[in-house]
C-alpha cells in the first residue's frame, strides 16, 4: 500500500494550541508535523535540525515513544485513523457506504470518541503539566505563578458545579475554554487579579463562591472609604 499523502488538519485546534506562539514557532511546529507524517517518529538530530535549537514551547507539543523517538500524540492519532480507513476500504470494495459517509461517522463525534480527548480528571493532569503554556498565561494577563494555578484551580471547580465534569474536550479546546473564562473573571472588576481565590480541595458551592466575592469587594470598598 502506498503512503497516504494527506493528514486531516484541523485549524480552529492548531490556532488555540499554537496562540502564543511566535511565528517562527509555528512554523517550526507545523514542519515537524509535516515530518512525522513522512517520516514516522522523529529522532531528537531530526528535531534538532528543523528547530535548530532547544524550544520549550515547540518542544512541549511532541512526546517519547519507548524507543526515545519524537511524536506528536494527535498527529499518530489522526495518521492510525486515516490507515485504518484505506484498510477497510481495500477488505471491502464492494461495501455501499461512501467515502464522505465513512467521514462523517469517523468525525462526527470527533471532540468526544476519540482518544485525543479526555475526561476532566485527565484534563487536569495535563493541563498541570504544561508549565510553558501557563507561563504564556501569566504573560500575556500579568499573573503571578500562584495566580494561575489557582485560577484553573477554581476553573475545573466551576466545570464540575456545572455539570460539565463528565464532557470529555480536546486539551486545545480546555485551553480556549479557560481563556474565555479566565478573560471574563478578569473583567468583572479591574484588580479582581488580586482576589485571594481558594485553594481547598474541597468542591466549592455557587453559593460559597458569591459570599467570598461578596466579602472581598465589601472589604476592597472599605478599603477606599478610609482612604
């Protein structure tokens, strides 16, 4: 069988997992994708040789197959995908369903069925271990190290309140959704940054959540009185 000469690419999920990203970031990221789906696994020369230099951020994308090899988990995701597909395709030639059929079964749940998504646990172990992308966050919104992780702290408590805990998201999906949210708890007061957000690892009620904004605000317009 020849090689497939495609790979789905999907740009809403490549533009939120690459937003802080420089563009020669970018483009040193979309390359080695390019260089996975050709060549298989990357050896750390061949990274070298399209990056040219250690990059955090760019590396922090790829992970380590047993043999120390360079991969793109999404990417081996959508390339298994996509073989399985061509191989059911020539045991079945006389199958009636469509290659847009086919598809359309195989990405319509995409956000949901595959492996590439996650639960929220998961989703929190992954996200806790991005240092390079909350380093972004604390950049491009002048946080400090604690604040953030005590933002997404209360941000996975929310998701849960609501319900929400048993929807599985892509990591780049869970990174857009807590930086739409994160934006609007920003802009309900201007050094609403400087909220002493909990950090108890009990789950914390809607309820609970007003009266400790209610008394930081109570205490902020105090504050200003005596001055």
């Amino acid at each position: 069988m020849s090689k497939d000469p495609a790979f789905l690419f999907y740009p809403n999920d490549f533009d939120m997992g690459t937003k802080f990203f420089t563009d020669e970031q970018a483009g040193k990221y979309i390359r080695l994708l390019i260089a996975q789906h050709q060549h298989g696994h990357l050896t750390e020369k061949q990274v070298n040789f399209i990056c040219k230099s250690y990059d955090k951020d760019v590396f922090s994308k790829f992970i380590r197959d047993s043999e120390g090899l360079y991969y793109n988990e999404r990417l081996d995701i959508e390339i298994n995908k996509r073989r399985k597909y061509s191989e059911s395709r020539s045991k079945n030639k006389t199958g009636k369903k469509t290659y847009d059929q086919h598809m359309e079964n195989e990405n319509k749940d995409e956000n949901i069925n595959t492996s590439f998504c996650l639960n929220i646990n998961e989703t929190k172990l992954r996200i806790s271990e991005m240092p390079s992308w909350k380093e972004l966050i604390q950049r491009t919104y002048k946080l400090s190290e604690e604040q953030v992780e005590k933002y997404i702290s209360n941000f996975f408590n929310e998701v849960e309140l609501k319900g929400d805990g048993n929807t599985v998201r892509s990591i780049p999906q869970t990174q857009s959704y807590f930086i739409n949210w994160l934006k609007i708890q920003l802009e309900k007061k201007p050094n609403l940054k400087d909220q002493p957000i909990t950090t108890s690892h009990k789950r914390v009620t809607r309820e609970e959540q007003i009266r400790i904004n209610e008394e930081y605000l109570a205490k902020i317009n105090g504050t200003k009185k005596e001055a």
